[in-house]
C-alpha cells in the first residue's frame, strides 16, 4: 500500500474529501493543490465541493472536466460569469486574455469590478478571484490583447475557446483561430436587455454568417448599454456549452442562433 492509499484511507474514507484534508494531502505528497487533486477523481474520490455536481454529472465527468483546457478570451461582463462557474465548475485547467483595467462603469454589470479593482488588471483581478474560489485550478492569465500568431500558440492544448468579446474584428479573428486550430467556439455577445450566443465547431461558418454585414468595431452594446443581469445569462448558457462539449453529452447550439429580449421575455432560435 503506497502513501496515497494510506492518506486516503484516513483522510477520504466515504469516498468524499474536504478542502483542508486535501490540502494536507497535498503537503504529505509534496504535490501542487492541482496534481493532489488530479489523483483525487483519478481514484473516483470526490472534494465535497463538487458534492453538488454529482447528481448531474459522474465521478468520471468530474475527473475529465478538471482534466480539460478551456480558454476564456476577455474578462468584462461576459468574461467575469464565466470565470467564476468554470472554476466552481471544478474546470481543471482555465486561460484568459484581457489586457484592460477596471473602470466605474464596469461596476454595473462585471462580476469582478468592485470600488477597490478600479484601475487594476481585468486579468490579474480574475486570477486572484479563481484562487479564491478554487485553488485547485490551474489558472493561466494573458494581459495583453489577444493576437493570431500568438494566440495560435497560447491555444495549443486545449478543449474549447470562449469568446467573451465585445470587439467584432477582435471576434472574427478569434473565429477564424479556431477554424485552423480545430477548435469548438462558445460565441456570446450581450446589448440592453438582450443576448445572444452559438457554438461553432470547425468546419461551420456561424461567426461569419452572423457578423457577414457588420462593418462596425464594437457590437450593441456600445450603443445600448448592458444590463447586469444579461451577461449573466449569457455566460451561464456559455458555460452550459462548454461543459456539454468537455462531456459530449446534450444538445449543443450549433449552426443555430439563441437570441432573447428579457425584456419582453422571448427566447428565440434562430437556423444558421
């Protein structure tokens, strides 16, 4: 019986492991919080803060979400949300571009803004917020503005990328990476009192037919503001994507368009 077995034996034996069991587990390993608690769901032994995830999803879901790459491309409105429920989510390994500060009127919808991150890094601010949430997670953070050459490197390895955009030239370029790289895009765009959002995989053209007649550098949300709670919306259903492609499970929004008005309280899906 090697020393993993023993500390499990002590530490986890309903098969459950809290936080501070698994940080000691770690030390006595001498192994980072992320290896600790890759071998962890590796031999179906679950941290209880995923305890809650496990009427819907499997043990073995759980490993391979913490097994998965996903990078989030800005972490404003959209970029904020999705941080923050793919870490609690328990995604094991997440990167995030973003190369501005935090204003005051970022204050209204972004989950990361507060009075005190006035000024600061977007990306080093999410950086922080994920150790808090999930120090588990391996979190890889990008401040400057997300370039194709570079980016085409950066991406390598991983799952599926998420565009939390708001620059329609910037969400194009992004598209057309993922179109080389063979990667799925989680598109979402916010405007008002409304959202929007698809997936592409490779091979589909969605972006293009979507932003085929835009000529403008900024989407809606530049002329009709954003509400707090649209971008909330669209980033949980973002994340909902997200963790049906890791899982290969569900419907996904491919070739097809969600878009709602919460104010009048429609959804609609559009064919593409």
């Amino acid at each position: 019986m090697d020393k993993m077995d023993v500390l499990l034996r002590q530490k986890a034996p309903s098969g459950l492991i809290g936080w501070k069991e698994e940080e000691e587990m770690a030390l006595a390993l001498g192994l980072s919080l992320h290896e600790t608690e890759g071998r962890l769901l590796a031999q179906g032994v679950l941290p209880r803060r995923y305890q809650r995830n496990a009427k819907s999803i499997t043990r073995e879901e759980q490993c391979r979400l913490f097994q998965s790459r996903v990078a989030v491309i800005g972490c404003g409105g959209l970029g904020g949300y999705l941080l923050e429920e793919l870490a609690r989510l328990g995604i094991g390994s997440i990167s995030a571009w973003d190369y501005d500060n935090f204003a005051e009127h970022n204050l209204n919808r972004q989950l990361l803004a507060e009075i005190d991150s006035i000024g600061q890094s977007k990306v080093e601010t999410a950086a922080k917020r994920v150790q808090a949430i999930n120090p588990a997670v391996k979190f890889q953070a990008f401040n400057r503005p997300f370039a194709a050459g570079e980016g085409e490197d950066l991406l390598a390895g991983h799952q599926v990328v998420v565009d939390a955009l708001d620059s329609i030239p910037v969400r194009k370029m992004l598209a057309a990476v993922c179109q080389r790289m063979s990667l799925p895009l989680v598109h979402g765009a916010i405007a008002g009192w409304c959202g929007q959002l698809c997936t592409q995989f490779p091979g589909e053209d969605s972006l293009e037919i979507i932003y085929r007649n835009s000529s403008q550098e900024q989407g809606a949300e530049s002329k009709q503001g954003v509400l707090a709670f649209a971008p909330a919306v669209v980033a949980s259903l973002q994340a909902a994507e997200v963790v049906k492609i890791l899982l290969g499970r569900g419907e996904l929004l491919r070739k097809r368009l969600l878009f709602f008005n919460l104010l009048d309280m429609e959804f609609e899906v559009l064919d593409l």
